[in-house]
C-alpha cells in the first residue's frame, strides 16, 4: 500500500484544499491528513476545531485518515513510515515557498519527497487568509469553502449566515428586510 501525507493547517480548510485532498486520494492508496499544530502560530479556529472539519470534509473518501500533529511533519513522516509529502500550489509565488519547504523538509529527512500538485484554476486566488477577511466582514464565503466550514465561519465571527451569503446573491434571506 502506497501511503501520502497531506500537511496543513487548514484554518480553514477551502474548496482549494479539498480539490487538493479529493486528487490525492485517487491517486493513492492511501492519504493521510496532518493538520498541523503550531502554538507559535494565531489560528482562528483551535486545532480540534481544524481536526473536526478535515475530519468531516473528507468522511467519504474511504482511504483518507485525518491526524494531528505538534512537531515537524518530516517527523510524522519518518514516524508514520511516510515518505511522499504532498503539497497543493496555487501560483508561482506558492511554487517559490514549496520548493524552499521541500528542500528543507529534504534536508531533515533524506527519505521524505514532496510532490507539488497544482490546484485546480478554480481556486487559484483562493488563500484561507482572504476567506477569513472576507467572513470576518459578512461577505458570503459559499464559493470558496465547503458549507460547514462557511457556517463555522459565520459562528466565529457572530455574522448571521444566510444574510451574509444571500447578499451575494441577491436573495433575502428568513428574517431580512
């Protein structure tokens, strides 16, 4: 059985990420989703709350398991018997932060490799930075993450869900005048 890693912190997981997730998972055995634990890094949603979502996100994928993880991934890697790390690239100036990533990855533990898989044009813009700002403000985020990860957004922030989203469109939504 031929096992991938898909590292990450997923805060919050986007359209992006699955694209990402759903590819790997046709195209291994097996795929295993590390959802990075960094203290030194101020994510809006805990690590368990990042955990539950990949967790939920990828339920139908049989040969994916979701993890945490609060050290190097290149130590999970080695731990785990794990030697392809596979990353998701948006645009040149991701290629550019993967490749140095891979290198050092690399230089911890010879025996990791890192594929970068370039996400799907569709999400091409789309960072977990911008849906944040965008949600934080009541934009309709229904385009860019899966819908439980838009909801959970919307908690977050205190912005009432359906208004937000409707506006987008248009529609009005219970409750609006």
């Amino acid at each position: 059985m031929f096992k991938v890693m898909l590292p990450g912190t997923f805060d919050p997981p986007t359209n992006g990420h699955l694209d990402i997730l759903q590819r790997a998972s046709r195209l291994f055995d097996a795929v295993v989703v590390v959802v990075a634990v960094n203290p030194g890094k101020s994510n809006l949603f805990s690590s368990e709350e990042r955990f539950g979502m990949m967790q939920a996100l990828s339920a139908d994928l049989p040969n994916v398991a979701v993890v945490l993880w609060d050290g190097l991934i290149v130590d999970y890697a080695a731990k785990q018997g794990i030697r392809l790390i596979i990353r998701g690239v948006r645009a040149l100036a991701d290629f550019d932060y993967e490749f140095e990533l891979a290198a050092m990855n690399r230089s911890l533990n010879p025996r990791a490799e890192t594929i970068l898989l370039p996400t799907d044009q569709r999400y091409s813009v789309l960072r977990s930075s911008v849906v944040k700002d965008i949600a934080r403000f009541g934009g309709a985020v229904s385009s860019m993450v899966p819908p439980i990860v838009a909801e959970a957004l919307h908690r977050k922030f205190g912005t009432p869900a359906a208004r937000a989203e409707s506006a987008a469109t248009g529609v009005a939504g219970a409750g609006d005048s």
